[in-house]
C-alpha cells in the first residue's frame, strides 16, 4: 500500500506544479491569448494529474467515477470559456502581442 | 492541528483579508469584480475549513457564481469603468472596520461559556424525518425562519420585476448575428448536467451536505446560462416563471397552514410523514428559488 500512496502523492504534486506554472503565466504573459493558453494548460494537465492522483486514493468505483466526470466536465468548460474569451477579445478589437 | 493546517488556515485568513481590500479599493471595477468572484469561492474555502458543507455549497453557488454573474452584467451597463482614489476614503473605512473587529473579538472572547445547541439537536434527530442536521434545524426545528426567508426572496423578486423597465437593446440584433456555435452547443450540453446535479443536491439534502438552497441556486445558474447564451424560450415560459417565483412561499404557507388543521401547531408536522412533508417543501422552494434568482439577472428575451 506505501507505493501506491507515493505514487499518488507525486501525481498531486505535479499536478500542483502545472497549476503554479499556469499561475505564473497569467501573471507574466503579455496579453489575453497567451494568459489563456497558459490557464488551459494548468486547468487540462493540471487538474488531470491531481485527479489522476486522487483516483489511486479513493475506494470504492462510485468515488472514481464521480472524479473522472469532474475532469471531464472541468475539460469541456475550460476549453468552451478560453474559445468564448478568445473570440470576445478578437471582437473587441484586441491585438494579439507581437515581439517588438 | 498540525503545522500544515495552520499554515493553510493563516493562509486563507490573510489571503481573505487582501482580496476584500482590493476589491474596495482597486480604481479598475472590472478587477473588483473578478476579486470578488474569486473572494466568494476563498470564502467557501474558509466555511468547508469550519465544517460547515451546505454554507459551502450555497456560498460557493450563489455568492461566487450568482452574485458574479449580476455584477458582471451590471457592469457592462456602466459607461466609465474606473473610480477615483483617495486617501481619506481608503484607509478611514480601513480603520474603522479594523477598531469594530477587535472590539467584536474583545466580545467574542469574553461571552461565558457555552456549549451551544448541538445536543440538543442530536436527541431530537429521529423526530425530524432526516438525517442530515442541517436540513433538520433548516426545514423543521426553525422552519418558521425558512419561512419568512422565502417570503423576504419573493419580496426582492417582485421589487426587482416592477422596477425593470422594457429595454430597447440596439445592439440585440448585432448580437444574434454573432450567435456562437460553441456557446450553443456548449449550453446544450452543460444546462442538462446542471439540471442533473442540482436533483442530485435536492435529494442527497435529507442525508447528506445539500438541500433546497444549494439545489436552487444550481437550477438559477443553468437558467442564467440559457439566458446568456441566447437560447430562444418556449412560449410559455413567461407564465410559467410568474408562477413558479410565487409557488414555493405559497406551498410553503399552505403546507405549513394544514399543519394546523387537526390541532397542532404551526410547522408542526406529524412525525411520522416529517421527512415526506421536508422533502415536498424542498422542491417546491428549489424551483422557486431558481426562478427568483435567474429573474433577478434577467428576463426570457424573444430571439429568434
């Protein structure tokens, strides 16, 4: 059982790495595209490996499931929001940053 | 408590503390609100921290989701977005909040000591027809306060509804043109799972952290959804909402009227139908809390 409990925490850890790195993106990237891209990354792979982490953890099926739905739920809301932002943005006339 | 719990709770408090601060004091409104959003889910945070699920689940629904949404869209409506900053209105609020929270914990910590009405709840659980303490206390020890609670939300419904006045919205047509596929498909997709989770919470109210609140407050969110993402209304959709906001208070009054019919008390119910009667009431006051606070957002618009 101890194996499996440090694989499990060393998923969650990474997971909280992508999480920070997402972090860092929003607050460093220089405009709207790149902060999305950077929050998707932390919401798909960071999210994913926490769970990932969280499903060797739990007990019975019933618990499993219900967190794989969470994932995929968190999957399609994340990836509809940053389109519907992207395309808000592309409206409004905001230019995506070039390296000057 | 270990380290790592403390660290933690040091953590949500002062991070509590800093995003209030910078939502009443940042010049930009759009950041305010964002801060808001995410000061109500850190709250919901704090309430899962002191035990308490349902607050939780409400707080996260309609203080970070709900109250969200309605700044957000009240926003949209203000042309200048940026206030002004001085001093004297920064940090004399500031001052004087900080004086009555240490006058308050002063208080706090001098009251006598009292070991509260847990017990008491606990002998009288097998007489309310549920399992769950919270909707016990809620539905059926102090049903009477759920009551008026539902009554003061019809209150603000209909405050809300006379005073909206028939908007003309110029830009109504640029928008149906721009309607999105993604939106809608991705509004198909979720209204559903939302109307799902919230029977869920409805259900799993008698046993376990959920109830009538949270069930509603889940229900108003996909409404709010529909509402945003243009989905065309059926036609009867405007009755059906009139009647639904003023439905739950009224079954609630009914239900607790015939209580009286063979002699007892008001929201006495007979112990032996109690968790039937609880959960009757709770979805009646789910869909009627729905339809009160999707209406507090806005009404069904015709697009076709």
């Amino acid at each position: 059982m101890h194996i499996i409990e440090l694989i499990s925490g060393l998923l969650i850890i990474s997971g909280g790495f992508f999480f920070f790195a997402g972090t860092i993106g929003l607050l460093r990237f220089p405009d709207v595209y790149t902060r999305l891209h950077a929050l998707t990354k932390a919401d798909n792979l960071g999210l994913g490996l926490t769970i990932a982490g969280l499903l060797l953890a739990t007990d019975t099926l019933t618990y499993a499931i219900k967190l794989m739905l969470i994932w995929a739920i968190v999957l399609l809301t994340g990836a509809s929001i940053c389109y519907l932002t992207a395309s808000a943005a592309l409206r409004s006339k905001v230019l995506p940053w070039r390296k000057q | 408590m270990s380290i790592f719990d403390t660290a933690f709770d040091l953590l949500l408090a002062a991070s509590m503390v800093w995003l209030a601060w910078n939502v009443l004091t940042s010049k930009d409104l759009f950041r305010a609100v964002v801060l808001f959003i995410v000061f109500g889910i850190i709250t919901s945070l704090a309430w899962i921290r002191l035990d308490a699920p349902d607050v939780a689940l409400a707080e996260a629904a309609i203080g970070a989701g709900l109250t969200g949404v309605l700044f957000l869209d009240a926003l949209g409506y203000i042309r200048n977005s940026n206030r002004s900053g001085s001093l004297i209105k920064k940090f004399l609020p500031g001052a004087l909040t900080a004086g009555l929270c240490l006058v308050i914990l002063a208080v706090v910590s001098g009251l006598p000591e009292n070991e509260g009405l847990a017990a008491l709840v606990m002998n009288n659980m097998e007489n309310s027809g549920v399992s769950n303490s919270v909707t016990a206390v809620l539905l059926n020890f102090r049903g009477y306060d759920t009551l008026l609670e539902v009554g003061v939300l019809l209150l603000a419904a209909t405050g809300v509804l006379s005073l909206r006045t028939v908007e003309v919205d110029v830009n109504r047509q640029e928008a149906i043109k721009h309607r999105d596929p993604v939106l809608s498909a991705f509004s198909r997709l979720i209204a559903p799972l939302m109307v799902l989770a919230s029977c869920y919470l409805l259900y799993a109210g008698t046993y376990a952290p959920g109830g009538a609140f949270q069930a509603g407050a889940v229900l108003a969110s996909s409404l709010v959804l529909l509402r945003i993402s243009d989905f065309p209304p059926p036609a009867w959709i405007k009755a059906v909402t009139r009647s639904m906001i003023a439905a739950g208070f009224l079954i609630f009054l009914i239900t607790a009227g015939a209580s009286m019919i063979n002699g007892r008390n008001l929201l006495q119910y007979p112990s032996e139908q109690a968790g039937s009667i609880i959960f009757f009431i709770e979805t009646a006051l789910a869909i009627s809390i729905a339809f009160i606070l999707a209406e507090l957002f806005s009404e069904w618009k015709d697009n076709r």
